[in-house]
C-alpha cells in the first residue's frame, strides 16, 4: 500500500493533480484503496488532451458530405413481405437480442431516479421500462421466442435500476437467463482550469462516458460472449426513453440480412427542414450522421426530385446491429464531447460545493460516431407516430415529455 501510494503520488505530480489527495487520509481503508485504484485506472493523457480540446469539436469543414439512401418501409410494396418473411426466419430461430441504453443522467427530465422507473402517467402508471419490457415480451411471442434482454446502467444508476427490477420480478423475465444488466464505463469530470473534482464520497467524481459508450461496454462486460452462448446474431440497441421504441422489427432485420449489411438503422422524416435533429448523410463515402450544428441551411433545405428533403432522415437512436460490427466498433476509440454541467465537489478545503451555474467538463461519446466504421448500412424510414415518443424534457418544455409521449402511446395503442 505504502509503494502504491508512492507510485499515485508521483503520477499524481506529473499530472498536476496533486489535490486529488487532500481528503485521503480522512477516508475509511476501503475508500482509500479504491480511490488509489481510481487513479490507476485513470487515463491522465487523455484527460489531458480532453480539457486541451474541450472547446473544439472536430472541424468538418473538409468532409465530402452527400445524401444518404434509404428504403421507405411503407413503399416496399411486394418487397415488404420478402423482407419480413427473411427476417421472421431469423427472430423465429432465436438470433435477435435487444440492448436498452438505461445509463444517461436523464437530466432535462429531472426525475429523481433512473430514467426507465419514471411513469409517464397511462392510467397503468406503468414505468418506461415495464412499456419496454411490454413491447418486447409480445413481440417475442409472435414469433415463440423470449428475446433476450440486455440493459445497460451507469454506476450512478445501476443499483436503483437492479432494486426496480427486483421489486418488479423482471417483469416476467428471468436474471442472467434472458434478461442481463452491465454498467457502461464512465469518465472522470474536470473543472475550468483541468482538475478532476473529487465527489460528496470523497472520490473521482466521474460520469458515464455517453450513449457511444455502448460498444466497449458490451464487450468489456462479455455481454457479446454471453450473446454468442445464446446464439444471438443481431442485436437492436434502442434507448430507455422512447416509449413506442419497435425493437422487434422482422422487416428491418430481413433488409440487413437481404442486403448484407452489419448495420441498419430506423429512421423518420424530419418534421421540417429546420428541425434540431441529427440525419443520416454520408461522410467521405461512410455512413454518418450530420447534426443540426454542421448542416448549412441550403442543404437543410435541399430536396430531391420527388420533393423529398436530401438530408430528411433523423437519427432516432433505433438501431440494429450484427454482433460483428459491434465488436468492431468496440475496439476503436470514438472522439468524445464536452458537456459544461453543474457538478457537486468537495472543494481543497474538504467543503462540498454546490454550485448554482455549470461549473464543469462531462465527456461523452455518441454511438453514430462509430457509424464510419462499417462500410455500409439500411436505413429504413419508419412512421413516427408509430415508433417515435421520446421522453426528453419535462412538461414544462412541452416538446418530447411525458405529456407528449403519453398521448402518442396512448394513441397507437388505442387507450383513449
Ligand atoms: P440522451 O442523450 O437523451 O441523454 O440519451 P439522457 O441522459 O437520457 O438525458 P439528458 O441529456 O441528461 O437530459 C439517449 C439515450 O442514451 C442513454 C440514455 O439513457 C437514453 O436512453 N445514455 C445516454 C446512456 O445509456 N448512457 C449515457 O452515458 C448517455
């Protein structure tokens, strides 16, 4: 222990991250060993370079951006069948498993708790994820199969998520046999001048390391393994916050299959040209999404002979993957994001400070940043009042909360 703490303090040093420290000996000896082994575990090059970039997001200035094609799923005409009939073969043979990304801090909603216990007030007062878990457990019986399900936590909320799960007897699944927990990997956050905060536990305070984390978390936590040990092929990763999310797609998984691709991907048309989403483009030849930010207003605007939008098809994070892909993008580190937050810390005088404006650096990467990865990928247009009521905000913002996704569930579903 005594050479550990040697070898953290003179990294520490090297680092400029001496104050990590201050409260050590006021810790309990399990605290101080994880602490220590935090700072082991800690990438401070990286770090580094992270609050060196903080500001700068990658110029795109000189990518070559072009249209990206997609299929309509309501003008397949007689392909409709074929497609649905290849991927009916596939489900029915047990090759398909859902991820659900359950680890984002939910913030804009600011619900005290995980963001899939939240009731987005149905008369059943069912919680999103019981509306998932509904979804998947009716698809599956279509097609006599229990489609495996897998739910990614953070640490922050894997706990609360495990005891909700408990209490609610899996909704009917069965633990470590068709329904798996793993926790995605996270990152230290830094203040304005590049010091990690120390958190209210008197530890790194660290935060989870954004939706792109997805990849290396399901192969770090050997959820591919246990995937391959069920047979399981493809795998749709959808997130914890919309509730109409259609995991179950045999049409979407015939059309990856038909078309030998690793990757397809649902999306909707844009609401108008100048909605605040990211859509499907190709990058330099790849698969890519372009967001809001990038997009000039005459592409934004640009149409097509049919007067379809050239950049129209959101990214609604509705996406199937073949196991091998997800391996591959697994493996390659994705460029993270900054995001300035109010983060709680233990200041160098040992007091917690509760700030009321943001005061520092989160980082995350974005699962579409792996897109570039696969040479090609299906993008099928799907109905948005079919498979689109995302739980973003909270009533006050009137746009994607639980009053708006409420109505539109309650609408597909004919509830009222
Ligand atoms: P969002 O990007 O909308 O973030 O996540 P969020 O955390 O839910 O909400 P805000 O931005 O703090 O208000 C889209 C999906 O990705 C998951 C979320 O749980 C949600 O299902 N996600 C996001 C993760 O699983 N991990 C992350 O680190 C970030």
């Amino acid at each position: 222990m005594i050479d550990t703490l040697q070898e953290v303090k003179s990294i520490l040093k090297k680092y400029n991250q001496e104050h990590l420290l201050n409260g050590y000996q006021d810790l309990d000896e399990r605290k101080k060993n994880e602490l220590l082994k935090q700072i082991l575990n800690t990438d401070f090059e990286l770090i580094n370079s992270l609050y060196l970039n903080r500001t700068k997001e990658k110029s795109y200035k000189n990518d070559k951006i072009e249209p990206m094609e997609y299929l309509d799923k309501y003008k397949l005409n007689e392909k409709y069948k074929y497609y649905e009939d290849i991927g009916k073969h596939a489900i029915k043979n047990g090759k398909l498993a859902a991820v659900t990304m359950a680890g984002g801090q939910g913030t804009r909603l600011g619900h005290n708790g995980p963001k899939g216990t939240y009731d987005i007030g149905l008369n059943s007062h069912k919680s999103l994820f019981e509306l998932l878990s509904d979804s998947l457990k009716e698809e599956g019986k279509k097609y006599g199969v229990t489609i495996p399900w897998f739910i990614m936590t953070s640490r922050e909320n894997n706990k609360e998520t495990l005891n909700f799960f408990e209490k609610n007897k899996y909704f009917g699944y069965q633990k470590d046999k068709n329904i798996f927990f793993f926790v995605q990997g996270e990152l230290p956050m830094i203040d304005t001048e590049g010091k990690i905060l120390i958190g209210e536990d008197g530890l790194i305070k660290q935060a989870a390391d954004g939706h792109g984390g997805i990849y290396e978390s399901l192969v770090k936590s050997n959820m591919i393994e246990k995937m391959r040990e069920l047979g399981i092929e493809w795998v749709f990763i959808g997130g914890v916050d919309n509730c109409l999310v259609k995991m179950v797609d045999p049409v979407l998984m015939g059309i990856a299959i038909d078309k030998g691709v690793t990757v397809a991907c649902k999306s909707i048309v844009k609401a108008n040209p100048h909605e605040k989403v990211g859509v499907f483009c190709r990058r330099n030849g790849k698969p890519s999404v372009i967001e809001y930010s990038e997009i000039t207003n005459e592409m934004a605007e640009a149409v097509d002979e049919d007067g379809e939008l050239l950049y129209g098809e959101s990214h609604i994070l509705c996406n199937l993957f073949n196991i091998e892909a997800i391996e591959r993008m697994g493996k390659t580190p994705l460029p993270y994001h900054s995001a300035f937050k109010k983060a709680k810390f233990i200041d160098k005088d040992g007091n917690l400070v509760e700030p009321e404006s943001p005061n520092a650096y989160k980082f995350e990467a974005f699962l579409f940043d792996a897109f570039g990865e696969v040479d090609d990928m299906a993008i099928l247009r799907v109905k948005r009042e079919e498979e689109f009521a995302p739980v973003k905000n909270s009533d006050k913002e009137k746009v994607d909360c639980p009053s708006t996704a409420r109505e539109l569930y309650e609408k597909f579903h004919n509830l009222k």
